[in-house]
C-alpha cells in the first residue's frame, strides 16, 4: 500500500535519486535552464522551489543550508546573492515546466525546466 507516500522514485535506489536530484538541481542554478524528463523535471520542482526559499533569508544559516545541497560554495554563493535576490517579493512559483514532445530514442516524454525570470531580468 502507498499511503502517504508522496515522491516519486524513479526505479533508482535513494542515494541514486538523491545524487541524480542534486545535480539536476546544480546544473539548473548554473544555466537557468535544463532539458530533462518531465517526470524528473517534477521531481526536482520541490527541491529547488524550498531551496531558493531558504535562501532567500540570506543569512549564514540559509548559506549553509544551502551548502548542504548543492555541496559547492562558488554556486551556493550564487543562489544566495543573485539567484534568491530576484525573487524577493515573490512568494513562490520559481520554476517553470514547459513540455516539448517526446524524445526520440525511447519516446520519453521531455521538459524544459527552468527558472521564472525575476525583476532583474
């Protein structure tokens, strides 16, 4: 039975998914914008969306907390200063998924997952 089970789990192991969910997550923090699975794409969404509330705070906790994640102090840097810096006054709602059809190896449904662009940009 699957009560309360909320997360998907994507046919890996934890430590897998977890690993495969922080890089997704880092390498949407340095590009803006990845092309992914939407069923990934969906995984992540939470991830990131309380990450970038957290750093918002911007205060030594939220850095490490952050630190905690993305395990690379140049981009927790990043997230913290410009990233979380953009979305400010907006109380969610940082990412976006945009399908785009399926991919033609395996027919995998694809989706662009990226982040909503800010007052800065």
């Amino acid at each position: 039975m699957r009560h309360r089970v909320s997360k998907k789990k994507l046919n890996r192991p934890r430590s897998h998914r977890m690993a495969m969910i922080k890089n997704l997550m880092r390498s949407l923090f340095i590009h803006g914008s990845i092309m992914t699975t939407t069923t990934k794409a969906k995984a992540v969404r939470p991830y990131v969306e309380k990450l970038i509330t957290k750093a918002k705070a911007g205060d030594l906790h939220a850095r490490r907390m952050v630190n905690r994640w993305l395990n690379d102090r140049r981009l927790t840097n990043k997230v913290v200063d410009e990233i979380a810096k953009r979305y400010i006054d907006r109380p969610g709602g940082y990412t976006r998924i945009i399908k785009v059809g399926n991919r033609r190896g395996d027919g995998a449904e694809m989706a662009i997952l990226q982040l909503v662009e800010g007052e800065e940009e």
